[in-house]
C-alpha cells in the first residue's frame, strides 16, 4: 500500500521534492487522521450555491 | 517613510524605479502548486526579514475536512505548543469561538470537495528562537460557511526556515503557497 504524498520546494536551493511520507510523517498521519475521523460530514462534490446551499453546518459543529 | 518624493514635470530615473523595485512593500519570496496530503516551502524564513505574509488558496480536498499549518526547521515539521483563539463565521448563524492551549497546529479554514478557499497567513519572526505569532484569515465557499480568523503562538523556542500545510482528515489538497518578507526600512 502507497503512502501519502509529501510535496513541496526548498526555495533557497530551488529544489523541489516530492516523496511518500517517511515513517515518523506516516506514524503522525495515521494518529491525525484517526483522531479526525467521524468529525466531518461526507464530501460534498461541488461548492455551495446562492440557490442550493448544501449540507449547511449548525451551530456548535466544528468546520 | 517614503524612499524618495517626487515633485511634478521632473524626470523619473531609472535608478529611481530600481530604488522603489528594491524596496517594495514586500518582497516575494517563492511559491509552491501542487496536490499531495502535505505541501510544504523550506528556506523561506531567514534573518532577513523580520515578518513574513502567506498566501494560500486551495481548489480541492479529496475529504472535508480543515487545514492545519505547522513550522518547519531543517525540513521537519514540528507539531506541538500551537497556542490559539478566534472565530469561524457562517452566513445563516452565529459565529463560534476556536481555541486551543496547546495544539499539534494551527487548526484553520473549512474545505470541502472543489469548494475554493482563500487563506492568508501573517508570521512574526520564525527564523528567531522564540516563540512564534502566528495569524491566519480564511474565506471558504463551502456550505454556510463564510471563513474566519485565528490567532495565536507556536510556544517553542525554536528558530523554523519553513512552513507546511496538511489536512486534518488526511486529504489530498491541491492548492498553492507563496510567501513574501515583509519590508524593514
């Protein structure tokens, strides 16, 4: 299984990197996205719009 | 303080131009586009300028979910002591308040799908080994949410050269960074 890409640029060598997460960065992801989890509603596909506002957030939940 | 004032029907040198090029109200620094779970600039924050401004816009999230931006030294992020207070805003309720004492970043903006976010990022002195201001502004067009403000410290001596952005839920973002050095003089 691939791990997550890290990506990004050292703007005083101009070299740019872009890599999957070593094992501390994963160790971190994992522990992340696992206190994250359940907090967020599905995805919505497409921005809201002014005539179809979608899946609006209520007061107290955390965006 | 003005570098020069300049008078009517007088010419304007090049070396003039050159001298408000030079010292510009800020100066870029570098800009990074990508899509990845962490996009990061390294070697942006140096002893030449004292405060630094940030932009970040994003275009998608592979998860709903929020931004956290986090310090960088020698190319690790470093994720504790982020200090912060604020409020997230919303078109049809109340604004909340946003706070944590001791956080693993600065947790920031809502961003959902293709919903486009606009995010601006004012740091104080990071190349010092001292604790860090940190503030963040976010406009988010996702749902009923409108955007909101943050500020706060990173409560770590440390001196940083870079900055990172990740999402809470994991998600690939695809969006772009640029930081300027803020002028001195």
């Amino acid at each position: 299984m691939t791990r997550p890409i890290i990506s990004g640029i050292n703007v005083e060598t101009g070299e740019t990197i872009e890599r999957e997460l070593n094992d501390d960065e994963y160790a971190e992801y994992l522990i992340q996205v696992e206190k994250t989890i359940g907090l967020y509603p599905d995805v919505v596909d497409e921005p809201a719009t002014e005539e179809e506002p979608v899946d609006e957030l209520v007061e107290g939940e955390q965006p | 303080m003005a570098v020069k004032t300049f008078t009517d029907n007088t010419s304007l040198p090049a070396s003039d131009i050159n001298t408000y090029l030079t010292n510009s109200g800020m100066t870029y620094i570098g800009a990074y586009t990508a899509s990845a779970t962490t996009l990061f600039i390294d070697g942006c924050f140096t002893s030449t300028y004292n405060n630094y401004f940030i932009t970040f816009q994003s275009t998608s999230v592979t998860t709903t979910g929020s931004f956290m931006f986090k310090l960088r030294a020698s190319g690790t992020a470093n994720s504790t002591n982020y200090g912060y207070g604020g409020f997230q805003y919303y078109t049809t309720i109340a604004a909340t308040a946003q706070q944590n004492a001791s956080d693993t970043s600065m947790l920031f903006s809502a961003a959902s799908g293709t919903s486009y976010t606009f995010n601006t990022i004012y740091v104080s002195n990071p190349a010092v080994a001292q604790p860090t201001p940190i503030m963040v502004d976010f406009v988010s067009w996702y749902s009923n949410y409108a955007g909101g403000s943050i500020r706060g410290f990173h409560n770590v001596s440390t001196a940083y050269d870079g900055f990172q952005i990740t999402s809470n839920t994991g998600a690939t973002i695809t969006g772009t960074m640029r930081v300027y050095g803020i002028r001195q003089a």
